[in-house]
C-alpha cells in the first residue's frame, strides 16, 4: 500500500522505496515520454509508478510468505 501511495505521489522517486533499479527505469521511462510528448505523456506514466510500487511490494511480500 505504501510503495503505490509513494509511486502515485512522488512518481519515479517513490519507487526508490521498492528499489533502484525500477526507479531508474520509471525515472528514464518518464524523462523519453516527457521529452517526446511535450510533458502529456505523464498523465500516464505517472500513475504507472503507483502499479509498478504495488506489484513490486507485492511480488516482494510473496516471496516472503513462501520462504516461512
């Protein structure tokens, strides 16, 4: 819940919270759609920070439970 609240409101940088590397890649994903689309692009891309957070902390957590 918090890696998507992150990923919603702080974009890329939320994602830090979850990893590196996809906040390097969201950071990256955003600067190309930015750049191409005049800064209109991000409407999407942005809340995509949420998801990915979501399913990073998800996938995360699953691995957890399967270690106990």
């Amino acid at each position: 819940m918090l890696a998507s609240v992150l990923g919603f409101f702080f974009g890329p940088l939320g994602l830090l919270y979850v990893g590196w590397a996809p906040a390097l890649i969201m950071f990256g994903v955003n600067v190309l759609v930015g750049i191409f689309t005049a800064g209109v692009g991000l409407i999407l891309t942005w809340p995509l920070s949420a998801v990915v957070g979501w399913s990073r902390a998800n996938l995360y957590n699953r691995k957890l439970l399967e270690r106990s």
